[in-house]
C-alpha cells in the first residue's frame, strides 16, 4: 500500500512539475540544448570531419539526407517527433578549427554552434550547442523529457566511435565563412 501511495505522489508531482514547465515555455519561447563529447583525435580531424555534412546521416539517428546546396547551404531531411521534415539552413560563421554557426532559414526553425577545443595534441573536445522551436504537441512533450538531449548525446557519442575507429577524417572543407 505504502509503495502505492508513493508511486501516485510521485506521478503528481512530476506531472505538477511538467505542467509548470509547459506553462512557461510559452508559443514563442526557443529551446536549447547543450552538449559536449572528448575525441581522441586531433582537434582538426575532428573539425574537418565536422564539414562533411553530408555524411552526419552515419552517426545522427533521425537524419536521412543533407544535401550541401553551396558553402553555406545545405537542405536537410528528418524524422522529427516521428514526423518527417525538410528544412533548409544557412551557415552564418565557420572558423577552421574553430566554430561552426547556422540559422534556419526555411522549414523547422532551429540554430546553434559547434565548437571545437584542442585539449592535448590527440585529444579535443566538440561543444554542440542547438536553439530549436518545437513545433506541435508531440514534440513539446519529447522536449520537456529531454528527447532532443539525450539524441544530440547520442550522435555526438556515434561521431565519436566513428572518427576514433576510422582515425582520421573523410574529407574536410577549409575555408571561412565571416559572421553576420
């Protein structure tokens, strides 16, 4: 009986707890997430790596295709919150080695940064910070559970047994692309 009564005030008051969330999030309030992983490989390696966007299918669950339209284009293809979604997103900075910035600028509204730190000669470690809108019931509540958490987890751990199992990179792109 004990344990009845404690499973029932427990699911009160996570649901309490959800329900405030909810509330506070508001129709405009943006999401975020923030996530980082150590690679032992050399920071460029995994940079370079890093702008291959059109192979992030081999280590991103619920993403299908990326097509990279020019340098600072690319079109992508999803299943998010069981749905699938097209959107298209534009490079805003990238620094060699450095950062990687986008923005959204068609379809699901989302936007962040990848960064990249040298912590020994064979070690770095990539930050990926994500701003998103989520869109619809379903993909709120995944949001209020930490669903977009634990996927970008998830891939940033597949980025990382890849790249550690390859050991090195499977092409790389160079150039700049000056914040605005």
């Amino acid at each position: 009986m004990l344990n009845r009564v404690v499973t029932v005030a427990a699911l009160a008051v996570g649901g309490m707890m959800l329900s405030k969330k909810m509330k506070n999030r508001g129709s405009g309030m943006d999401s975020a997430v923030m996530e980082s992983i150590e690679i032992n490989v050399p920071v460029r390696t995994a940079y370079n790596q890093w702008t291959q966007f059109e192979d992030f299918p081999q280590f991103m669950a619920s993403v299908h295709e990326i097509r990279q339209l020019d340098d600072k284009h690319l079109h992508w293809k999803a299943n998010v919150a069981g749905e699938e979604k097209e959107w298209d997103v534009e490079i805003t900075e990238q620094i060699p080695d450095k950062r990687i910035a986008w923005q959204s600028t068609t379809g699901v509204p989302n936007g962040g940064v990848a960064t990249f730190h040298k912590i020994s000669d064979n070690v770095c470690r990539v930050a990926v910070q994500m701003d998103y809108q989520p869109e619809g019931a379903l993909e709120k509540l995944g949001d209020s559970f930490g669903a977009v958490r634990m996927e970008l987890r998830g891939n940033l751990q597949k980025f990382k047994e890849m790249l550690e199992s390859r050991g090195k990179e499977s092409g790389a792109w160079r150039g700049s692309i000056a914040q605005h």
